[in-house]
C-alpha cells in the first residue's frame, strides 16, 4: 500500500513554523496517519516486537525458582527479578541497580541513539505491532481511513469505528491485567478474577482504570505519549554527540530536491540534462514517519528512530533506480566526512562507570546476610515486675529468610546470664524462602542483672541450615536504686 501511495499528492503541511507536529495551527490535534513501509527494517523491528509482546505478557507468569520472573511486590515489599529477590533491607542494592541501568541507557543511548525507542519501548511496540496492524485490518489502509475519516460520517464509517474500538478495549483490558500482574502476579489476580467484583474492590477499580488508561494511549493519545509526554525524549539532547548512530537524511546526496517524472530522472542520469539531488520530493518518508516530521528537516527531538523513511526511501531508491540509503543509519560526524568514533571519552567512562557499578552490585549481592533479624519491643508495658522480683520484657522479633530454601529457627537468650525466654507461638519457626515473620517473645530477667534502668540482652538464633546470629537488644527494668 505504501508503495502505491507513494507518488500520490499530498496535503502534508511542512511549514517551518509549526511548532509541533501533532498540532494544527489552531491548536487542535492533528490526527496522523503513518503509512507502513515494508522492507528490511520493518521485518526486523516485526521479528523483534512480537518477541517482545510476548516477553512483556510471559514476564509475570513465567516462575524462576518458585517466584515470578519480575514482580513489583508493594504490598509484601518485594521485588522479584529474574530469580534475584530484593527486600525492604536492600535499599542500597537496588540503589547501585538503578544507577547501573540508568546509565547503561545513557550508554546505549550515546553509541546507538534512540535504539529504545523506535525498536523496543512497549509505547512503539504494543503501537506498531499490535494496535495499528489491527486497525489497517479493522478499518483499512491509512489513506482509506484518511479519506473516510474526513468526510461524511457513513454507517459503514461507524460500523468501523466501533468496532476497532472494541477491538482496542479487549487487548487494552489484557494488557492492563499484565501490567498488574507485575505486581501481584499472575496467581492472585486469578484468585481475584474468579471472585465476586462485590469482594474485590479495589482490583476492579484498579484494572478499570489502567484499562481505560491503556486503551486513551493507544486509540487517542499514540505519538504524543512520545512528542510531549516522555522523559526520556525530552533527555535525547544531552545523552546524543556528533558519533551517536541516527536516522538521517543524507542533504549532500539528496539537495537540490525537486519532484521530478521519471523521464527527468532518465534525461538527467543520460547527462541530457543538470543532475538534481537524489531527493524526488515525494514526500514517502514524511508520510510514513508516526510523529509527523519530516526527517529532512534534520535531527529533531520527535524522531524515534523507528526506521520507517528509511524503508520509505529505500523504495523510492529502488523505484528511480538510485542507491539506497538516501535516508539511512548514520551519525552527524559520518554525515559531514568524518569517522565516527566508538570509543570516545563520554563512551569510556561510562564504560568505566558501569563495569564499576555492576561489580559493587554483585559484591554486595553476594555478601548481603542471609536472614534479616531486627528486634522491637512489643505494644504494651515497656517492662513488668513479677512476682518473684524478676523483670520481664515483651519483644518482638521480626526475621526474613532472604535464602533460596526454605528454613526454621529457634530464639534462645545468652545473656543477661539466668535469663530465659518463652516464645508466644509455635517452636521452631518455620520460614519459607523470602518469608518475614514477627515471633513475640517473653523474656524473663534476674533483678539482678540491672545494674542501672536497662541492661543489654544477646540472644542466639539457630537456624536449620547451620547459622547463627546473635543480635542484642536493650532490656528495660526499674530504677535499681528504688
Ligand atoms: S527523502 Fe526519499 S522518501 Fe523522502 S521525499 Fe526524498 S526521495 Fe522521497
Ligand atoms: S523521522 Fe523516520 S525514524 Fe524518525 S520517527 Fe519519523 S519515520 Fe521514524
């Protein structure tokens, strides 16, 4: 379809004083219309989309080591990646990941552009790949839906209408239950599905509105969610140089343009008449493009390098019988003769960099305690005084197995020396992998331990597989002077 479009009039508006793309110069919307191109970066960009869409719905279900493959766990604070679990105590961890995956996207960012976005963000990919195909499929070519779309509204124009949208609200609510099955996984939300709404609330008002979000992005917002919305578009400035790899438009090759008929172009390559640019004018690239600009314009902040005038012109090329790669992967420095660099001081030290932050990250994994134990004094009386004169402290114990295999423990004191302890509940605590659970405990201290008002207290935790740890904690007791 593209190819048939391609040397058709068009109405498209190139005014250097359009200040965005999407926008009228009333301000309304500009609704667009991008054409598919096919050819051998659309292939790859469908090849890899479609692994990806799966990837992004197997992620949560797919179970590594008993968990999901990634989940978000607010409510347990957990997070679960990739067999890693990362608790509450993992502050800095996580930190050191953060910083590690920021700035390899800085990197890749700075070596291969927009990469990100125009072949694997899930805006472009669920866009492109999912939503778009259906509405080609649902309503027809862009320029059929153009044209309908503009003119009188016919029952088969909203027969079309309705049910595209149908179609976008059924995918929208399957990838709203994806996207909150990060984070309570696939099992929970099963069990909440097959409940009552009446029982689950709040889950019911939380899928209506990510679905309605989901479905507002993909029919209504689309391209602006890149132009106007995303951060990471808006860095695109300070993260590119001159050596990062771009979708250009080559102006030494393609100017002067000027729309031409293939007689022309025949005279011209015959030397019957003065050879013009390789740039027909034909305005493919500009068609096709999702965010509207025109790539030969230069670098602008709405390219995301999504390749599509570069298939676009590529077919032109062929058509005209001119090399490919009018418009092509290149760099700035590439495009005005000059080698593009790899290596470069930005590249090395975020090379540097990198290497730094993942292996702190992995030595920190791997030195990060097995068991997390912190102690806490019990709501209540700070202390009792019994019978028999001996204090009594009520604590609360609070241990999480940050191990792969599941373990039990018991909690003895080691000092104030005669001390003892009763634990109010089951002995051994058994703790599954990445369990917390809070034991409370009696403690029973001689009077005359107390030396002062507190006195400290070591108590030694045995667990199946061997280790012990051995916190303290301050006893409280009466004034000994009293
Ligand atoms: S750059 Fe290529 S696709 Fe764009 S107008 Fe020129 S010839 Fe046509
Ligand atoms: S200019 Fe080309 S690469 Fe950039 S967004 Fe438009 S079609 Fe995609």
């Amino acid at each position: 379809m593209a190819e048939k479009s391609t040397f058709e009039p068009t109405e498209i508006d190139t005014s250097p004083y359009e200040v965005l793309t999407t926008l009228r110069s009333d301000g309304k919307r500009k609704w667009m219309y991008p054409t598919e191109s096919k050819g051998r970066f659309l292939f790859r960009r469908r090849i890899l989309g479609w692994g990806l869409v799966v990837m992004y719905l197997a992620l949560p279900i797919l179970q590594i080591g008993g968990r999901p493959a990634v989940m978000l766990d607010f409510v347990h604070r957990e997070f679960a990646l990739f067999g890693l679990m990362f608790y509450p105590t993992d502050t800095l961890l996580l930190m050191i990941l953060m910083v590690g995956i920021m700035l390899t996207i800085v990197l890749i960012t700075a070596l291969l552009g927009r990469v990100w976005c125009g072949w694997t963000c899930p805006q472009t990919v669920y866009l492109e790949f999912v939503f778009r195909p259906l509405e080609r499929l649902i309503e027809g070519p862009e320029h059929v839906r153009k044209r309908r779309n503009e003119g009188p509204r016919t029952p088969e124009r909203v027969v079309g209408y309705g049910v595209k949208q149908l179609a976008f609200l059924i995918i929208s609510v399957l990838l709203s239950h994806t996207f909150i099955a990060y984070f309570v996984g696939w099992s929970t939300l099963l069990e909440w599905l097959q409940g009552p709404p009446a029982e689950n609330w709040g889950f019911f008002l939380l899928t209506t509105l990510v679905t309605g979000l989901v479905w507002f992005d993909f029919a209504y917002f689309r391209e602006q969610m890149c132009t106007i919305a995303c951060p990471y578009a808006r860095m695109q400035s300070i993260m590119l140089d001159k050596d990062s790899l771009i979708v250009s438009y080559d102006p030494t090759r393609g100017e002067p343009r000027s729309k031409r008929s293939k007689k022309s172009l025949d005279e011209e390559s015959s030397g019957k008449i003065e050879a013009q640019g390789d740039c027909i004018d034909c305005l493919a690239c500009v068609r096709t493009c999702p965010t509207g600009i025109d790539i030969r314009d230069g670098l602008q902040m709405e390219c995301v390098a999504c390749t599509q005038c570069i298939d676009a012109c590529d077919h032109i090329m062929d058509r005209i019988s001119k090399p490919r790669g009018l418009i092509r992967y290149t760099s700035e420095n590439q495009l005005q003769g000059v080698k593009t660099r790899v290596l470069r001081p930005r590249s090395v030290i975020y090379g540097i960099l990198i290497v730094l932050i993942f292996s702190s990250f992995s030595m920190v994994l791997a030195t990060r305690e097995a068991y997390d134990i912190n102690i806490g004094r019990a709501v209540g009386e700070p202390f009792a005084e019994l019978q028999d004169g001996r204090i009594a402290n009520r604590l609360r114990f609070r241990v999480r197995n940050q191990t792969e295999s599941s373990s039990t423990f018991d909690i003895t004191p080691l000092a104030p020396i005669g001390t003892e302890m009763r634990i109010i509940g089951a002995s051994p605590v058994e703790l599954q992998p990445g369990e917390m659970k809070r034991i409370e405990v009696w403690v029973v201290i001689p009077r005359e331990a107390f030396s002062s008002t507190s006195v400290e207290g070591t108590f030694k935790l045995s667990f199946s597989d061997g280790l012990i740890e051995e916190p303290s904690f301050l006893l409280l007791g009466p004034d000994s002077d009293k």
